[in-house]
C-alpha cells in the first residue's frame, strides 16, 4: 500500500524496541512512503534491543537519548538534522513506562518517587520534547508531532494503575504545547489513542489479556493492530491531515464510542 506520501520528508522516531513496538511498525510504513528517518531510543534499550538491525534495514541512523534528559535531546536534534540534511517535518513519541505498574503495586499503595518518574518518562518527555525542539528551531513549517495514548485517560481502567494520569497529562500537554507550536511554527501536535497492542509496555500491565480481548470483542471492527496504528501516523504525517492538531484521535476499531455489545454478554 505505498503511495510514496512522506516523499522527501525527514522524521526522527521514538521508541522502537523489538518487532512488536508500534514505533518499529510506523518507522518501517515512514520509509515505505518516502521518508528518511533517524531511530533514537534510550542507552538501555539499545544496549539490549534490536533496534541496530531496523537500523541497518531501514538505511537509517540509531542515536541513543533519554527523553528525559534535555542534553540527549539537544544532541539527538542537532545530529539528526546533520544527518538528515536540515530540519524535520515530523516526530512520533512512542515512550511509556511505569516503575509502580513493573514493580507490582496497586492504585492505593503507590510510591510517589516512581510515579513522579513515570510522569516523567512517558509524559513529561513529551513537554521536553516539544520544548527543545521549539527553541532549537527543529521542525519545519507544516511539520506534525505525535504522541501515542491509550483511553484510560479519561474512562476508568483500573490495572493501568498510574499510567491513566501519564496519558492525561501526554493529552494535556498536546494541546497546550500544540497552541503554541501552531502559532509559531505552523507545526501540528496530535495524540493518538490506540487499542490494547501486544508489544512489551502493552503486555507488562495487570490483566493485559483480559482487557485486549474485552475491548476486541467490544469494538465493533475489533482491536487496531500496530500495523494499523503505523498507517494512522503515516497519514498523520502527510500533508493530506495538514490542518488537524490539538486532537486526540481514537484509533481503537469503535470502542470509544460504545456503551454495550451484545457479543459480550452473550459469551459471558
Ligand atoms: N501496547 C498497548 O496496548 C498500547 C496502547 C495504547 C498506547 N500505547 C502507547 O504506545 C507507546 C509505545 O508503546 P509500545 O506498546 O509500542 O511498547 P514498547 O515497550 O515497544 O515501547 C515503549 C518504549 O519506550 C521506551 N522508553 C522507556 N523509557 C525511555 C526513556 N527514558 N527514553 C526514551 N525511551 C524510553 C522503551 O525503550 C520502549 O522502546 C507508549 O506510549 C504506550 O503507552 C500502547
């Protein structure tokens, strides 16, 4: 399905891990339609990932940064534009991590450092992000940033644990840095909120089974695969969504907008 929609764009990708990342997917669909890409991840996923071989797949630079850190962010931005001949039309931040949900603690018991460094990981990285670019005059005009979220920010999901107020505050931090990105740079942020995935972060929440499978049978087109999520972001990416920003776009097969299937309780 290659139209050839990123021709002649340059993006740098977040968060690629193994095969199963939706980051992964969406740096292969990026190159299929066009684009020349940078893959950065942090200094421990590439110590014990894939991404090298992706990297070598995909003709395309592997930098390592810690989203959380503004220096690793300054020199990821200052390589990539060398590398890729000037500035960058779109970004994906594919990060999430939580220290509670790994370690096994309930809603009701957290730790407050680990939470502080879960916001931190998957959303504040994202303000972190944007803001850097913004100084460093990263994006091109019309350019497009995005983040991916997950529902919990606004229903209750109660095994997603802190992760609910990470994707919130992700969403939050979309339109607000989005206003500002918009007037000056004429760039656009987004947030896509995807169906339960099986990749690593995905499979590390409580009861992931339960809840893929639930929301696959809710959804009246099923569960959207990571594939599916990848064709979103490269049509996110291309000129054809160039007036589309502040939102938070539901890719998750109808869930969102159900109430109740009768598949459910008939196989209940
Ligand atoms: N899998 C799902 O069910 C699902 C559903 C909706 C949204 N999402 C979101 O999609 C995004 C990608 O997750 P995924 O499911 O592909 O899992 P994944 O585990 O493949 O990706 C998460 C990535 O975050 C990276 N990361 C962690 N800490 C980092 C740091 N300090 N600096 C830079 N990178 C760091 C990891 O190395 C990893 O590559 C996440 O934001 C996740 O919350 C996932």
């Amino acid at each position: 399905m290659s139209a050839s929609i990123l021709k002649g764009k340059k993006g740098i990708i977040f968060g690629a891990l193994d095969p199963q990342s939706i980051a992964w997917k969406v740096a292969e669909k990026c190159v299929e339609e066009g684009a020349t890409i940078t893959l950065t991840n942090a200094p421990v996923a590439l110590r014990m990932g894939q991404l090298q071989q992706l990297g070598e797949k995909l003709n395309a630079e592997v930098l390592a940064a810690d989203a959380t850190s503004i220096d690793d962010l300054t020199k990821l931005f200052e390589q990539s534009m060398e590398i890729l001949g000037g500035k960058i039309d779109f970004m994906l931040h594919s990060i999430g991590m939580s220290l509670n949900v790994r370690k096994g603690k309930n809603y009701t018991d957290l730790n407050y450092d680990w939470m502080q460094k879960t916001f931190d990981i998957s959303a504040i990285s994202f303000h972190k992000m944007m803001q850097t670019a913004l100084k460093m005059d990263l994006m091109a005009e019309g350019g497009s940033i995005l983040a991916l979220s997950y529902i919990a920010a606004q229903r209750v999901f109660p095994d997603y644990n802190e992760m609910a107020e990470s994707k919130a505050l992700l969403e939050s931090f979309a339109r607000s840095f989005g206003y500002h990105f918009g007037v000056e740079k004429k760039v656009r942020v987004n947030t896509i909120s995807q169906s339960p995935t099986k990749t690593t972060a995905g499979s590390g929440v409580k009861g992931f089974t339960e809840f893929f499978d639930y929301a696959d049978k809710m959804s009246p087109l099923g569960n959207a695969s990571a594939d599916a999520c990848a064709d979103f972001c490269v049509m996110m990416f291309s000129d054809y969504t160039r007036m589309v920003t502040l939102q938070n776009l539901y890719h998750d097969g109808g869930f969102s907008n159900m109430g109740m299937n009768p598949a459910i309780l008939r196989d209940a």
